[in-house]
C-alpha cells in the first residue's frame, strides 16, 4: 500500500485528491496539511511515502517543505502538485529535490500513475514541465555546464555512468535493468550510489548532470 500525504493550502483541492484517490486498491491517504509547517508535522507523525505538493502555500511554501523534507534522513518522495508551470517553478522544484512536477489540470489517472511512479524509486515530469526545464537548460552557458557536468561525472564507475545514462534518458529501474541485464535491487543500488556520489536528492538531478555533459 502506497501512502500518500496531501500539502494543499485548498480544502477543495485535498477533498477531491482524497476522492480521486480513494478508489484505488494500492493508495492510502493518510493526512491532509494546508501548509509547508504542518506538512512537515504530518510526515514525521504518518511517514508517507509520498507527499503531494503544492507550492504556494502561506506559513512555508512547498518548494520549502521540499527541500525541508530532503536534508532530513530517508524523506518521503514528493510530487509537485500546481497550476503553475513557469520555468521559475520547475527548476526550484528540482533543485528543492522534488521526484515529480505536476500541473493540477493533469488528468486524475496521469497523477495515479505518478503516484506509483514516484513510489517506486523513478521519477516524473508533466510534458509542460519537462519542456520549461529543457528550455531553461538551453539558454544557460553551455560549455561552462558541459565542463562542470562532465567533471561531476568523472567520480562515477564505468556501470555506474551506463545507469546514469539510461536515467538521464527517463528509463525506469525496470527499464535499466533489462536494457543493462542487472537485477532491479542492482539497478536501486546503483541508482542510490548516483545519488550520493553527485550529491543529488533525486533522479531528475542527475538525469540533468547527464544532460548538461551532452550523454544524452
């Protein structure tokens, strides 16, 4: 059972994420929050292992809570959940080390579907927000990015840069593992290793790193 935490500043937004979800065999949810602050209570007293996110919030913001959540040991993992999809806020909301970016317009199963998504280790960005981060990346320096990225990947094993590659191109654990003959707790291990060696909270981090060194 995937346990879910609602972080939405609109009593209208939780009550219908809550119908939406409670229809679903393998989703609980297990508390609401209207804000950043009380979000962060809910999660050390429910431990969910996903938060739906939304970013503006009085008290703490999301992107905030996020980044909160994230310098605490064993964080849950969180969707960005918003009617915004300004460049501004898919950065922040990767860089604050959220798993997923979504707009509240997406449709109830697309936001299911992240739910399970991010559960499972991966990580997930709506079309509208995938296109602001490429965008974003592209009108920075490139060769000052391309130099940092690839010496960022230089402390990486031979097998641990052929998995940070496929994250950079958006395969799942599952993916890896049969494009790369690994077992999926291999490719986990592996994934865990990326993550502390290019000191980033999340897949999308180094799916950016990977990008930035022209990988992929």
């Amino acid at each position: 059972m995937i346990r879910v935490l609602l972080v939405d500043d609109d009593p209208l937004v939780r009550s219908a994420l809550t119908l939406m979800l409670g229809g679903q065999p393998d989703i609980e949810v297990v508390g609401e929050a209207p804000n950043g602050e009380a979000g962060l209570a809910q999660v050390a007293e429910h431990r969910p292992d996903v938060v739906l996110m939304d970013i503006r919030m009085p008290v703490m913001d999301g992107l905030e809570a996020t980044r909160v959540l994230h310098s605490r040991p064993s964080p849950p993992a969180v969707v960005v959940l918003t009617t915004f999809d300004a460049d501004d806020h898919v950065l922040r909301a990767v860089a604050s080390g959220a798993d997923g970016f979504l707009l509240k317009d997406t449709p109830p199963g697309d936001i299911v579907s992240a739910i399970r998504t991010v559960a499972a280790g991966d990580a997930m960005l709506s079309p509208s927000a995938t296109r602001s981060l490429v965008s974003r990346l592209r009108n920075t320096s490139p060769t000052d990015r391309s130099t940092t990225a690839a010496d960022r990947l230089t402390v990486l094993t031979e097998r641990e840069l052929e998995v940070a590659v496929c994250v950079g191109r958006g395969l799942s654990n599952s993916e890896i593992a049969s494009e790369l003959y690994l077992s999926i707790p291999t490719v986990k291990s592996h994934v865990s290793r990326l993550l502390t060696k290019l000191d980033a909270s999340n897949r999308v981090q180094v799916a950016m790193v990977v990008h930035d060194a022209g990988l992929v």
